[in-house]
C-alpha cells in the first residue's frame, strides 16, 4: 500500500515552515497587494529564489509551497488592476509565444494524466504543476509590460545572485549550507565529487544553482552597456561567475561558456543564417563520417573529471532509439530503457518523456519564437547600436539556457527563472515589433507619387488613366466650424 505521505506524489506529510520564512512570506503579500504595480515582481522574486522549494505547508495532504502562496497573492492582485483599475493585461497582447505555453502546459498535464491513469493523486498533482507553471508566468507576464518593469527585473536579480553567491562561497569553503538550517529537503552540508564542493544555496541540486548563475550572465552585460549603474552589472557579473563556479558542475560552466560566446559573436550578428547553415552541414558531415551518431558528441563534453557526460549521451541515444515507447503521450518506463535512465538530467528528453511528441514540439517552438522575435526587433532597430545589444544580449541569455537543456532539467524553482526571461523577451519587443508592424501597413509613397502610380497601375486600362491624370488638383479648403 502507498505510503501516506506519498498519496499526493510525496514530500512532507506535514508543514514544514520556518518562522523566518513565515514572516518573510506575509511581508511579501502584502508588498504585491500594497505597493504600485511596477514594484510588485520584486517580492515575488525575492521569494521564488530565496527560499528553498521545500518550504511548504500541508492542507488536507496537499502540499502548498511557499511560492505557490506568493503565486496566487500575485495573481489575485492582476485580477483586480484589470477589473477595478482597467489595468492592461499583457505587453504586446496575446502572442504566439503566449499560445504556445499554454499548449505546452496543457499537453503536458494531458500525457500525465494518461499515463497515470486518471488517478487522484495524478489530478491533484497536476493541480499543482498548473499552479506552479502556469500561475507563474502569467503573473510575471502582468507584472513585467515595460522597459522599465525589465530594468527592475535585473536590477532585482543582481541583488538576488549576489546574495546566494556569498551564501555559495560560504558554503564552498565551511562545507555548510546555511540555507539548510531551514529544514526540508535542503541539505546543510554539501555534496562533494572529488573533492570539490558543490554548492547548492537554495536549489534543489547544485546544477540547478550553477546554472541559474550562468544564464543571468548576458542580461548584467546588458545593465553594463546601458550604462545607467555599472557597479549593479559589475555585481551581477561576479556573482554570476561566482556561482557557475561554486556549483562545482559542467554544465553550469558549459551554460556560461555559452553566454560568453554568444556575446563576443556580435561582429558577425549579419551572418547568422550562413553560421546556422554551417552547422547543419557540419553536423550532417560528422553523423556521415563519424563511427558513433553525432550526439555522442555529448559525451566528449566535459570540465570536469568526474562529469557524467556518457550517461547524457546515452540518454539522448536511447531516447531517440525508444521514439516509438514516448511520442504520444510519454513514459512512465523510462527507467527500463538502461542503467540510470530515470535520471533525465537532459531538457529536451524531459519534455518528451513527460509530454510526447507535441509537449516537445511545443518547447521547441517557445524557444524558437522568442529567438524570432529576438531577430525582428533587433533589425527594426538597426543603427541604433544601443538598442541593438539589449536584444542581442537577450538572444545571448537564450542560448545560454538552450545549451543549459542540454545537461539538467528543470524541476525546481529555476523553471521561473526560465519563464522570467521568456516574459522579458516578450515585453522588451512587444513595442518595437508594433511599431514595425504598423509602418509595414501604411502605404508607401506619397500624394506626389499618385501620377506614377496610375499610369503603372495594372487593373486600370488606357481611357482610365488618361481620365484620371488629367482631372484637375482641387485645392484643400478647411471647413468652417
């Protein structure tokens, strides 16, 4: 029989709170209900990132995080703007990348109750994945509509990454996590590979807090090239560093190393479509050349000794290879494809294995909206050069987590740092994107162009157009009022 504080997909069996959070938590709701608009992401973001996951209360078996609490006090707060202050909903509308979300989550939730069967405590903890996911980023996506709203939300990160970088350190050097004193899941000391400690902070695994550091590193470049406060961009960009170190991981300084790359390709930002193309052929060429498929490519991939690479590409090869076990609507068996295979420290495996071919399909194409709209908004923009790096280093940030899918999923509370950038991206083109849109639906030309126009036009015929360019200009008189 199912044990019962597993009933609704395990965790504590009752609440686990700490007074500091306690009190931490209330102040943040009342911060989101209180304070104007534009300031409110800030306490949710202290919140999401500051507090161990594992903080939570238990109602009735259901386990309401702290997050989730701070989830729903921002949502309650959208809800009233817009009924009682008219306030707008969302940055540019209801997009492509807004649609695609929510396919995504609704596919998801659909494989897993599928699979499951149905069952109560599959509904129940879908319940909580809508909560989590869902509930998110729709609050971030009213929270952050302006250039000003995405300002605020890396100046908060800065101070957000500086404060678990020095908690990273300490934790690097006295083999203590301070944030374990908290309780739950969250380990007070550190877990050790040969003998190096890999700092966690307040994430649920030490590639989890690496990579939250490392995929922030091109949004604080941005800060520094605007110029506006160079000691915030100084900060983020040490904490940055500090903390894709700490991790003590590859793939957080994989992610880094990505960002760092995507930056310093700026010179050659005109060239894209021929690098694209350069890798596609690159890639076919080894996948003909090469003894093993390309993706084990992966297993060559390491910064440190003791890195699992092998199992990652054994995981991608096995997941194509099973394609025929999860493109419907997932799996549950994965565990039986190898040795180890229930660990899918791998993005992209994830959403098929939980989703299907349509939950993957979706992914991939939120990701390839946002790098569009990334693309449109930065040649709207060309000559201005200032305008053209915010959406570059945005371009920079995305890449750096596609690369990041590569070597952890997402299963913590940096799944919100991940909606985070996908609602920044959203809001900073929304407007450049309107205005493009706009002057591409006014007509071009001018009144002086009107002759050329109809002796060329295709539909009139010879008397029309004589017709037309001999009637006299008639003089524009106001109308007295």
């Amino acid at each position: 029989m199912e044990p019962e504080n597993l009933k609704f997909g395990g965790g504590a069996a009752q609440a686990v709170v700490h007074p500091v959070v306690l009190i931490a938590m209330l102040i943040a709701a009342l911060m989101i209900l209180l304070l104007p608009k534009k300031y409110a992401i800030v306490p949710l973001l202290l919140m999401t990132f500051l507090v161990p996951l594992g903080q939570q209360f238990n109602v009735g078996g259901l386990h309401v995080h702290v997050i989730r609490i701070i989830i729903l006090v921002a949502l309650i707060r959208a809800l009233f703007s817009m009924l009682f202050s008219r306030a707008r909903a969302f940055s540019g509308g209801f997009t492509a990348v807004d649609m695609v979300f929510l396919l995504w989550t609704f596919f998801h939730v659909l494989a897993f109750l599928i699979l499951f069967s149905f069952l109560q405590a599959a509904v129940v903890n879908q319940f909580g994945f809508v909560w989590d996911i869902l509930g998110g980023f729709l609050a971030m996506r009213f929270l952050v509509q302006e250039e000003g709203d995405v300002d605020r939300v890396i100046r908060t990160f800065a101070f957000i990454a500086a404060i678990l970088a020095i908690c990273m350190l300490n934790e690097h050097f006295s083999k203590v996590n301070i944030f374990g004193y908290l309780g739950n899941d969250t380990r007070i000391v550190p877990e050790t590979r040969d003998g190096l400690v890999r700092a966690q902070a307040t994430f649920a695994h030490p590639l989890l807090a690496g990579t939250f550091g490392a995929t922030l590193l091109p949004l604080f470049f941005w800060y520094w090239q605007k110029g506006k406060s160079k000691a915030i961009a100084i900060l983020g960009v040490l904490s940055s560093t500090i903390m894709a170190i700490a991790a003590a991981s590859s793939t957080p300084v994989l992610a880094y190393m990505a960002a760092i790359g995507a930056i310093c390709f700026w010179p050659f930002r005109k060239h894209l479509r021929l690098i694209r193309w350069g890798v596609v052929i690159l890639l076919v060429t080894l996948q003909i050349v090469m003894k093993a498929p390309v993706w084990f490519l992966i297993g060559h991939i390491s910064v440190f000794g003791s890195s699992s690479s092998d199992h990652r590409a054994y995981l991608v090869d096995l997941f194509i290879r099973h394609f025929s076990d999860w493109w419907l609507v997932g799996t549950n068996a994965a565990g039986t494809w190898g040795w180890d295979m229930w660990d899918t420290s791998n993005q992209y495996v994830s959403e098929g294995e939980s989703g299907g071919l349509v939950a993957f399909v979706c992914f991939i194409a939120m990701i390839s909206y946002c790098f569009s709209r990334i693309g449109k908004a930065r040649k709207a923009v060309e000559g201005d050069r200032a305008k053209e790096w915010y959406f570059w280093l945005l371009g920079a940030a995305l890449f750096s987590h596609a690369v990041a899918f590569f070597g952890i999923s997402y299963f913590d509370q940096t799944r919100m740092a991940w909606f985070a950038l996908l609602v920044v991206i959203v809001a900073a083109t929304a407007p450049v994107l309107a205005k493009s849109e706009k002057t591409e639906l006014q007509p071009s030309g001018s009144p002086l162009d009107a002759p050329q126009a109809i002796s060329t036009h295709p539909w009139l015929s010879e008397p029309a157009r004589k017709g037309l360019l001999h009637q006299p200009v008639r003089e524009f008189k106001p109308r007295r009022s």
